[in-house]
C-alpha cells in the first residue's frame, strides 16, 4: 500500500452560486447519505459532492485550506484509491471527507482517471440542494500524483 501525502489545492474562485443539475439517480443516491462525498461525471469532468448538514456548509462557506492526499489499497476483499478531502474551515476547523474508488469498477477508474486531465476540480456542496460550488486548481504535481496512483492501481 503506498501513501501520498497530502498536499494543498489552490482555490481559484470564492463561493459561486451553481448553475449545476443533478440527475434523479445521483439524487436517489444522495437521499440516502447522511454525510459524505460522491465523485459523479459533471458536465464531462470529474466533481465531487460533499453531503452536509446546513450548519456545516455555512462554516465552509470561507475555506482556509483544502489538503487531499490518496493512497492505493490493495486488499483482496476490496481493492481501492482512497481519496482524502480535509476542508479547513475560518475557524480552522478540519472537515475530513474520503471516497473509496473500486479498482475493480470501470467506472470509479474512470471518474479518477479524469482528474488527471482537468484543470480544476469542481466542489458541489449539497444540503437538501445545491448550496454552493468551490473550483480548486489541479496543478501539474497533483495530476501527476493522480497519474501515479491510478498507474499503481491498475498495475
């Protein structure tokens, strides 16, 4: 199992208002996620939904700090990527999110496959609604972590 460290990512634009639908599957889904995230295929590119309550999306209206890291796991009852998310909030506060992308799932790879080639990473975050949407920058060295996992994963 190789772990990556986790690094920062580079906000690029303050809370936007999402012009973003969602589909009624990913709907069904997240009905039943109490709190979560959820990478889904957006507008052709890889996004991820952070489920949480209200009072949650408004501390996380200012972020200080987004970190994501991934590591590969490779154990026979559930060969995965675990992407990690910690949001530091105003307050500093940490809000840790992960997603466990199945190796042996088409799609999961390619959801993660994605990241590799976009730009920026698209964050929805989602109450009973849409609430607000971050873009982070997805620099080259990221890309290249992602690249490396997903190398490893398959490999």
């Amino acid at each position: 199992m190789a772990s990556h460290t986790t690094e920062p990512l580079t906000q690029t634009d303050g809370e936007t208002t999402s012009k973003v639908e969602l589909t009624p599957e990913l709907m069904t889904t997240l009905s039943f996620i109490d709190r979560g995230c959820l990478p889904n295929l957006i507008d052709g590119k890889t996004a991820f939904i952070f489920k949480i309550p209200q009072e949650e999306i408004d501390s996380l209206k200012v972020i200080k700090n987004i970190l994501f890291g991934l590591e590969c796991i490779k154990r026979p009852e559930f060969p995965s990527v675990r992407m990690y998310f910690s949001l530091i909030d105003k307050k500093s506060k940490p809000h840790r999110f992960d997603y466990f992308f199945s190796i042996e799932s088409d799609e999961d790879m390619e959801l993660l496959q994605r990241l590799k080639d976009q730009d920026y990473l698209d964050m929805i975050f989602f109450s009973d609604k849409i609430e607000c949407l971050k873009r982070v920058k997805i620099s080259k060295t990221d890309k290249e972590k992602i690249r490396s996992v997903t190398d490893e994963a398959r490999g």
